[in-house]
C-alpha cells in the first residue's frame, strides 16, 4: 500500500524533476564546448523540454507496470507457497504438503531458526487449509488473502456476494472520485474513456467473480505463455484483477499529464507547416505590392513623361549609379579588374625592355 502511495505521488513531481535534470545533461552532452545553450524560455528550449517530457512520463509509466507486478511476485501466493500448480487436486495438495511439515515442522527445528520455521508452517498450514476447502479455494482464486476476514461466508454464494458488495462499493468511490475531479477541473483530457474503461473492469471482475470456472483467456492463452517463456509465475484471477485497477489509475494520471503536451506538439506542428491558403494569401499579396511598386515608379517618373532630354538624363544617371554602386563593388568584378590590370601593366613593362 505505501509502495503504490509513493507510486502515484511521484507522478506530480518526478517526471518535471528528471525532465529538467535529463535536458541540461543531453545539452552538455550534445551541444559542443563554447556554442550557447537554448536559454529557457526560447522556442526550442521550450521544445525539447515537451519531447523530454513526453519519453519521461512513458518511461516512468513502464515503470510503474513493471513494479505493480513485481509487488505481486514479491507477495507471492498459496499455490507457490506450497509448490504446487493452480490445478492441482485434493490428493496431490495433502501429499505436497505432507512433505512440506517433514521439513517445515516446528517439533523438528531447533536453534535461533525456530520462530522462523513456525512462521513458515504456519503459513503452509493457511494455504493447505484454504487450498483444500472447494468454497474457500473458489473464493481465493478470485478475491486473494481477503477472504480470511470473511468470517460469516461459509459457501460460494456468501463469498460470491461479500465480494460483488466490496468491488461495486470500490468502483462506486473511484467513479465519485472521477466526477469530482472532473468538476474542480482536474483529469479532463480523456473523460469518457477514464469512465468506458472503468466499466469494463467492473464487466470483467463480475465476470470472474460470478463463473465457476477461470477466464479462458488467463488458463489458456497468458498463463502457458509466461510458463512456456519462464517470465513469471502463472496468474491467479485476483492478481490480474489487482494488476488492471493498478494500470487504469497509473494509465489515467499519465495521460492527464500527456494530453496537454501531445495537444501542444500537435498545435507546434500544424504552425510550422504551411497550408496551401496561406500560400495563396501569400501570392495575392505579392502581386499587390507588385502593383503598387509599379504605380508608384510611375508617379515618380512622371515628370519626365514627355521629355525626350530629361529621360535620357534619368536613363544615363541610373545606369552609371548601378555601374558605380553594384557592378564596380562587386568582389568578383573588382578581382577581375585587379588581374587585367596586372596583366597590362606587366605586359607594359615588357615592352619598355
């Protein structure tokens, strides 16, 4: 419980933390020694900060997936505890168990050990007693250690109900936690898929609390797989169960905090991009300016509409004004007359001898 606390907690303030102390070490390692650095606040340092941010939170949201289900690992369950698969039957449990107490019994452990060695038959001997009772075992599969504070349910039906009672009530708080948030202006990008998949778990967990039998899907298509690939132990109901309410709270809180940040990538990038209308504003405007030019060299001319003497005079003024201040200032056209003045002048000096 304080492991997922912490989990859901960091969630508001590691992901900006590392975000700030990854993008100064990608810069140092990218940007080369003596060129400057985006300063905050600049485009594109406020650019990168979204993409860092961004890989961020799915890292950390892989994270969290691959800790919700070592936690299950860690706390393990009766049929590992025992040794013994999720089908075994009645005969094969009390046998695997008889074995266990030759090992395990606390008239037979001695030294500093022994506190340790009853802890461990005491648990053997829950899991044998629960494992080995149709209803508890039933109930187990589905509802977890829980059901060994159900003192008043003795069969299927009364596990059956108590638990249906505790799932509605928890999704009944989470779906009023959800509104609320919704009403303060809290997890807004995604509202009626937080609320479509919070029905579906609710389908889901009925379905694996009301049938008799396991679903398919976990005995026969996730179960042989992770055995078939020795990832981890096979699944029990109750811990996938527990697994997709961990991932539906850890999926809500990053996208809550991906939606503003893909919605501004998104609003970045259709900025940058030019659209034919603005190509065709741009075209229009350009010929405008065109127009105008035009009209205004021609009020600007028209004084010498009409004389002759006056007009070649402007004709020659502009053309020794672009030989003067273009062509002769030209590097290329000052390096060729550099040359053939050069030549000239040893081509001079030449015939002098």
């Amino acid at each position: 419980m304080a492991n997922s606390l912490l989990s859901f907690v960091g969630w508001y303030f590691l992901p900006n933390l590392v975000t700030g102390y990854l993008q100064s070490i990608l810069y140092t390692i990218f940007i080369r020694a003596g060129d400057p650095k985006p300063a905050p606040g600049s485009p594109r340092h406020t650019r990168d900060r979204k993409r860092i941010h961004i890989f961020v939170i799915l890292v950390y949201l892989l994270y969290t997936v691959y800790d919700a289900d070592y936690q299950l690992r860690l706390a393990g369950d009766f049929y590992q505890a025992l040794g013994v698969p999720h089908d075994v039957d009645d005969k094969a449990l009390q046998s695997r168990f008889r074995r266990l107490t030759v090992q395990y019994h606390p008239d037979k452990a001695t030294g500093p050990d022994k506190a340790e060695v009853e802890a461990i038959y005491v648990q053997l001997k829950l899991a044998r007693d629960t494992l080995i009772d149709p209803a508890k075992r039933f109930a187990y599969d589905r509802f977890g250690e829980d059901i060994l504070q159900w003192r008043h349910s003795k069969t299927i039906r009364d596990f059956v109900f108590h638990g249906v009672q505790r799932t509605a009530g928890y999704y009944v708080a989470s779906g009023g936690v959800l509104v609320l948030l919704g009403v303060l202006g809290y997890l807004n990008s995604g509202r009626f898929w937080r609320y479509m998949v919070m029905a579906g778990l609710f389908t889901i967990e009925l379905y694996c609390m009301t049938r008799p039998t396991l679903p398919a899907v976990l005995t026969n298509v996730v179960n042989p797989f992770l055995t078939t690939t020795g990832l981890r132990q096979p699944y029990l109901p109750f811990q996938v169960l527990a697994l997709l309410r961990k991932l539906s709270i850890t999926i809500f809180i990053a996208l809550a905090q991906l939606g503003p940040l893909l919605e501004d990538q998104k609003a970045g990038s259709e900025g940058d991009a030019v659209t034919p209308q603005q190509l065709d504003r741009l075209d229009a405007i350009a010929k405008t300016s065109d127009q105008e030019v035009t009209r205004l060299m021609g009020l600007e001319l028209s004084p010498f509409v009409g004389e002759p003497a006056g007009m070649r005079g402007l004709r020659s003024s502009l053309k020794e004004w672009l030989v003067q201040n273009t062509i002769r200032n030209d590097p290329e056209v000052k390096r060729a007359i550099s040359v053939v003045l050069s030549r000239r002048r040893q081509d001079g000096g030449t015939a002098a001898e």
